[in-house]
C-alpha cells in the first residue's frame, strides 16, 4: 500500500475533494523522513518531501533536514519568480 503521508487518493480525493477539508494535515515528525528510509518510496529526503507534498500533505512537523531543504527550494522558487518579467498589457 502507500503510507498516508504520500498517499493522494486519500489526501486529495478523500480528503478534500469527497469530504470537502480544507485544514491543514499534519503529519508525524518523522513520518516524511520515513518515506525514504523505511517505505522506500523515495531515494532522497528531497524526494520524500516531494511525495508528500504532492499528496497535498500540508506538513507543520518536518525534521531538521527536510526544513533546511524545503526552505532552499523555497528560496531557489523565490528567486526565480523575481527574476521573471511579466509582459506588459
């Protein structure tokens, strides 16, 4: 099966698209870290994170590891969106 943390027919379709939720999910603090080391759905943290955040998981316990990463990414997205020019209309 697929581990509720990366698991989108339950947190997208069931959740919120069948249930109407639209709060925030909170998965264990180690449950995304998990996904790597011992489901193995994923071959990095990074990759884990992904998965979990694909499945529409809206995390408020990632260990340290995961955190420094997605903040990156988050910075590198940033980054890239200022330095995007809109057209003019």
């Amino acid at each position: 099966g697929v581990p509720a943390s990366a698991d989108p027919g339950l947190l997208t379709h069931l959740l919120r698209e069948d249930w109407g939720f639209t709060g925030t999910v909170i998965a264990d603090y180690f449950g995304v870290g998990f996904l790597q080391t011992q489901h193995r759905i994923a071959g990095t943290e990074a990759g884990a994170a992904h998965a979990a955040l694909t499945a529409v998981a809206m995390l408020a316990a990632l260990d340290d590891a995961l955190a420094i990463r997605l903040q990156d990414f988050r910075s590198q997205q940033t980054a890239a969106a200022k330095a995007m020019t809109l057209p003019t209309v």
